[in-house]
C-alpha cells in the first residue's frame, strides 16, 4: 500500500492502492462503462425497431424533460396512497443520485479541474460540505434500502409478490444495501486509519464508525505508517479489502444495470418523458387497411409499449388498485404487462412462436384475462412510472375481436348495436319513449335551433329505472329555463365500451354517424348523461380520421372532415353544465331543501378519466344533504365493476366490485350506517349498484339515488314550500 497522505481539510482519493491497482481499477471501469453502454444500446435499438406510436410522444422534449424530473424528483406518484413507500423510495433516489453526483465531482476534480489549474477544489471548506452532504444523503440511502428491506422480507408487503419476482429482485436490492453499507464501511475504516483528526466529524456516520473502531480496539499502523504492507488483521488491510469490494460491487452493478431491474432507473425516466397526458381517455386509432393493429405479432407493439414493459418495476401499485384482482377475477395488470415483456425476451433468445393471446392457457395472455379489465384506468392512475397499461390492454381486446375470442354476451350486444344502434337490441323508434310520462315537450334538435343538444344514452332511454333518472335530468333543465333538444331514433350508442372491448369498426361507424348527424343540427353545447358518453365525445371523437373510412362502403357517413378538431363545440357532462346553472341562479334552490346524509360515487370515466370530481359534489351541497366521503373517493374512487363491458358480463366473483363499495359506503364512511343515499352520476354506475344492493342483501340499509333525483326532489320541496307560503 502507499503511504496515507492525509492533508488537514482533504483526503487522498486512492489511498492505500498501488499503481498497479490503479491501472487495474480504470481497466475495470472501462470495462464495465463499455458493458452498460452496449446493454442500453440494444435497449433502445429495439425500441427504435418497433411499430411507431400514433400519439406525439417526443414534442416539446425540453418541457417534456423538465416535467419529468420534477415527477420523479419529488417522488409525488410514490407518495400517492402510500406514505411508507413514498419515503422509502424518496431516500433511495435522492441518496442514490447524491452519491452519483459526489462520484462525478471527484472524477470532475481529478481529470478536468487538475489538470487545467495545476489544484484541486475539493478540499477546504468545500471538502467539508462534500463529506457533510454525502453522509447525510448516503444514510437516508441506507436508510431507504433497510426500509424497503423490511417491507419486502418481514412484513412481506403482499404487492411485492407474484409470478414474476424472482431473484434479480433479491440481487437488486442487496447489491444497493451492499454499495451503501460498504462506502460507509470504507470510510469509517480510512477516518480511523488517519487517526480520527476532527474536521472528519463532518462525516457523522463514518466518524462514529471510526470512533467505534477505536473503542472495539481494532488494530492500526497509525498515521505515520499507514499503508506498510504489514500482515494481520489491522485497519489498513481492512480498507484495502473494503475499497476492492467496494469497487467490484459497484463494476458489476454498473454493468448489469441495463439487462436486468435496475434498468428502471433509466426506462422509467424516459416512459415519464413520453407519457401521453391523455392516455386512457384516448385510445390508438386503426388504419382502415387495419396493417399492425393488433396483437398477433410483436411487431404490432409500438416502441412507447415495449418501453412500458421495461419500465415496470414490479411495485404491484397497478395490482393492489385493480377492482378487478380484488374481486378475484383473473386480471392482475402487473402480470400482463410483463408477461408481454416475458413474451417478447423469449422470442428473441429464440423460443418458438405462440399467441400472444387465446383461450386454454396456451398463450402469453389469456382472453378470460382481458374479458375482466373494467377499464377503469385505476392500474394507470396508480402507477409511478406512467405506464400506458389500457394502450396495451385494447391492443389485445382487439386481437380478441379480430380471432373472434369475445364473450357470447358480448357478440350479442355487437350483434344490437349493428343492427339497432342500441345495446338492448330495441327498436330505434322507441328511443325516447321514457319522455312520454313528462308534463312537457321535449324539443326535436334535428328540427329546432337548441343550445343544449342532449345526448341521453342508452340506459336512460331503455333501462326502466334509469329512465327515471332521465325525467329528472329532463325536469332539471325545463325548471332552468334553457333551449334543449335530444334526437330521438337518431340517436345511437355512442360507442365508448364497445371500443374498449376491441370494436374498433363498429366504434367508427357509430362515430360518423353521430358527427354527420350533429351537422346538420343547430346547438351550441353538447351535454351528456353517462360519463361514458362525455368522455368518447370530448377526447376520442375529434382524434378519428374520418376521411379515411368515409369510402368504405361498410360504413355508412360520408364524413370526411375532422369533427371538433378546434374544440369550438363544448361538450359537457350533465353535472358540469347543470352546476354552472346553479351557480347562475337558473335553480330556485335555497341550499337546505334535503336532510339527507349521503355519499358520493365518482364515476371512471368523469373522474379519473377526466378530472371532474366537484361538479357532482357542488350539486349534491346544493341540495342541503349532508356529503361524507368514502375513503376512496376522487382518483382513489374503485370502479362499480360495469365499465370495459363489464356490465353486459357475468362473472363468478366474490365479492362483487358493487357490493364491496356499498359495504364501504356503510361500514368504512365516516358516517357509518347513518348513510341513508348511495349517489351516483352515471347510468351504468346506477345498473351495477341496483344490482350489488340486492345481491349483497343492502336493500334494506341504503338507497340508490342519482344526483339529478336529488336535484329533482329538492326542487320540488322549494316549490312546496312557495305554495304553502301563497295558501297562507
């Protein structure tokens, strides 16, 4: 070993190495640079070989970049739900990247700073700062790592396990714990070995393990002949050993970062960088020759997908949301999304082709797999690293339609919607049939200027006890006072779950005709009853090209303009449009009509799918009830189990995704069984907890109300009330 050479503020970086070992040290770190290089190389040739993505992903990069960091740098997706893996992951990153950073200084130090002003910087009170600052963040590491340890290996987090864990997990978290442990092994071992001069109490932890060395008793050569190659156990030899240790550890996770789990810390920055702020509520359109739409090959994936499946980190926070694993379906969102990437790894090291989805288990995914995906968009909204799971997910439904793989019940409902327009298979003429019991007329858009063009869906119109829902919302606007007007047998099914299950053509079609029909009526807004309506109208109707298939002579529009493109046409969920009248004074609404304690369900596709949570809750305010929050309420709100077909499917489930939210709606809510009202703002929300109530035995306990029956109900104890007020 060479002699210490221990200044009074600074340290000698490769103290106790010899030339040979230094000449060593840099061959090994070539090596393992031009190792990782190679591995992140192949990584991102293969992104560059797969299929492009139809959505701008690499636009505005600098902004793109800058949001990125300042998600994942706060560690905010983390942090969601779960306050003990927040921290835990916000020590690992933030020591991780601080020890990155202070290797850099030193090589900066070194090789730029020395060689052009014949000295150093890191020394002084730089030095100081540097020691301070790296013992602090490399313990919050620590720290971090035995935390994470804990979760995995004593409590045994049950999200952290599952098919696909295996021992890169293990390898992966220990090498961490090893780097992390052993640089303060290496430093306290160095401090000691110089003889514990003072200004190294900067280094806490180092220190105290220097003083502890010295209180155990543990031998040394002393300053003055440190780094004689003396045999025996002493501190000098100890440090040479830990700094050897030290450094091969760190070779080989270096090298191995790109073909194994720790590549997540490159792909996952980067998914964050091209995630799609509307994924989800938008989905892929087909080409009209239908050329890799699918899945029936891997070169039908997008490279954004291949990205996803690289970017998983196994966190299980996409599983542990899912209403569908909770009710015991077959769906775990984790597992498809690497049993693709499996898939993919496979064929490429040579294995035989198989379908990437199909019945009986002989496949990368199994059709009953995706036949429970509620499309609730919970997996995405859970997850840290943006992966894009219902991008995939439709990918593989769409393979499913296109084998003819889909539920019998599910070809029953295509079979209604093509040859009806509706998904109950009933006569288009009766489509606004449930007007007739009104005391009013409702106005024919197709024939009279409106400003509302009322879209009121499927199971407002055929559905008995959502057509109640559809009088009330109809009185609502007749006591506003404002110009509304539906379609009646133009109408159609507006095609949102039909897509979602992998209808594509027949989400087209439906999608033309509505667009060429609203052309030639006169209105200003278009307001929806379902959720469902509001967010195929608002984000997915204006991405189609309709040009493209107006040739077709299986579709029949001639449409060929993009509809909506500028957004000039307001589209509206019924409770947006209906609170700003409130807010006008439309409503002759005193705020204490109702004495009701009530909760509130945020539909998928109004609130996750597109941020409106306050609309429905200012309305039911609105009516003098008293609002308690579920637990999970807002993005955190779990899906009534109807969505992505879900509603046209039986499933053997226990228990059903309804019955376990009315039980949380009377036994978790802060208000306990004094709940008196399950309010919801959407029909097929409506359907499934009619449904739940009654199989979960709630029937006697709670009712199903939808917030425009609220409305309703308090108009009419207003108009009550100035009755009684004339009569006297």
């Amino acid at each position: 070993m060479n002699v210490i050479a221990q200044s009074d503020v600074a340290r000698e970086t490769y103290w106790g190495i010899s030339a040979t070992e230094y000449a060593v040290f840099y061959l090994l770190t070539a090596i393992a640079i031009a190792v990782f290089l190679y591995g992140v190389y192949r990584r991102f040739a293969r992104y560059a070989a797969g299929d492009d993505d139809p959505f701008a992903r690499l636009n505005d990069l600098p902004s793109r970049t800058l949001a990125a960091a300042k998600i994942v740098l706060s560690n905010e997706k983390q942090f969601d739900r779960d306050l003990y893996g927040g921290l835990m992951h916000a020590f690992i990153l933030w020591g991780f990247l601080t020890l990155f950073i202070a290797t850099s200084i030193l090589a900066v130090d070194g090789y730029v700073y020395k060689p052009i002003v014949q000295g150093h910087f890191w020394e002084g009170d730089f030095y100081l700062a540097y020691q301070f600052v790296v013992d602090a963040m490399g313990l919050l590491f620590v720290v971090g790592l035995g935390m994470a340890i804990y979760r995995r290996y004593w409590v045994r987090n049950e999200r952290l396990w599952g098919r696909h864990t295996s021992s890169e997990d293990d390898l992966f978290i220990w090498t961490l714990f090893g780097l992390g442990v052993g640089g303060f092994l290496l430093e306290g071992l160095r401090v000691y070995s110089a003889g514990i001069p003072d200004h190294e109490a900067v280094s806490f932890v180092a220190y105290g393990m220097a003083l502890a060395f010295d209180a155990a008793g543990l031998a040394t050569l002393g300053p003055e002949q440190a780094g004689v190659n003396a045999a025996g156990l002493n501190a000098e030899n100890l440090h040479w050993l830990a700094w050897w240790s030290h450094s091969l550890l760190a070779f080989f996770f270096i090298a191995w970062i790109p073909y194994a789990k720790p590549f997540h810390m490159l792909s996952s920055f980067a998914n964050v960088v091209t995630r799609d702020e509307k994924a989800g509520r938008r989905l892929p359109n087909v080409p009209a020759d239908l050329d890799a739409t699918n899945a029936e090959s891997l070169d039908d994936f997008t490279w954004k997908e291949l990205l996803d499946q690289d970017a998983c980190t196994k966190c299980g926070r996409c599983s542990s949301v899912c209403p569908a694993k909770a009710s015991d379906r077959p769906l775990d969102p984790r597992n498809v999304i690497l049993d693709l990437k499996s898939y993919r790894e496979d064929r490429e090291a040579g294995a035989e082709p198989q379908p990437i989805i199909a019945d009986g288990g002989t496949s990368a995914t199994d059709t009953e797999t995706m036949e429970s995906c509620m499309a609730c968009m919970a997996c995405m909204d859970a997850c840290p690293v943006e992966i894009e799971h219902l991008q995939s997910f439709t990918r593989l439904q769409r393979q499913m339609t296109d084998q003819g793989d889909v539920d019998s019940s599910v070809q029953d409902v295509f079979q209604n919607v093509m040859q009806n327009g509706n998904t109950f298979g009933n006569a288009p003429r009766n489509r606004a049939d449930w007007a007739d019991d009104l005391e009013f007329d409702i106005t024919d858009a197709r024939e009279e200027k409106v400003d509302y063009l009322w879209y009121v869906g499927d199971y407002p119109s055929y559905d008995e006890r959502n057509k109640r829902v559809a009088r009330s919302l109809a009185t609502i606007l007749q006591e506003a006072d404002v110009s509304f007007g539906i379609l009646f047998e133009d109408e159609k099914y507006d095609g949102n779950d039909v897509r979602r299950i992998g209808e594509e053509f027949l989400y087209v079609e439906l999608a033309g005709h509505h667009v060429e029909t609203w052309e030639d009526c006169e209105f200003d807004t278009i307001v929806c009853t379902d959720p469902h309506s509001y967010n195929t109208f608002k984000n997915e109707y204006p991405e189609v090209d309709f040009e493209e298939f107006a040739d077709d002579p299986m579709m029949p529009f001639d449409y060929t303009d993009d509809w909506n493109a500028d957004g000039e046409i307001e589209v509206y969920h019924w409770t947006q449009a209906v609170e700003e009248l409130v807010r006008e004074g439309r409503l002759d609404l005193n705020g204490d009509e109702l004495e009701y304690t009530v909760t509130y369900h945020d539909p998928c596709h109004l609130g996750r799918y597109n941020d409106e949570y306050e609309a429905p809750r200012e309305l039911i305010r609105a009516t003098g009830c008293e609002l308690a929050e579920m637990p999970r309420n807002r993005a955190d709100s779990f899906c009534c189990g109807g969505g992505g077909g879900g509603l046209w499917m039986d499933f053997e489930e226990d228990p059903k995704p309804s019955e376990e939210r009315l039980r949380e709606a009377l036994e978790d809510t802060a208000a306990g069984a004094a709940v008196e009202k399950f309010v919801v703002a959407c029909p097929m929300c409506m359907t499934m907890y009619e449904d739940g109530r009654k199989t979960g035995d709630f029937e006697d306990e709670i009712e199903i109300v939808d917030v425009a029956e609220l409305l309703v109900e308090a108009i009419g104890k207003t108009e009550d009330a100035r009755l009684e007020v004339a009569a006297d």
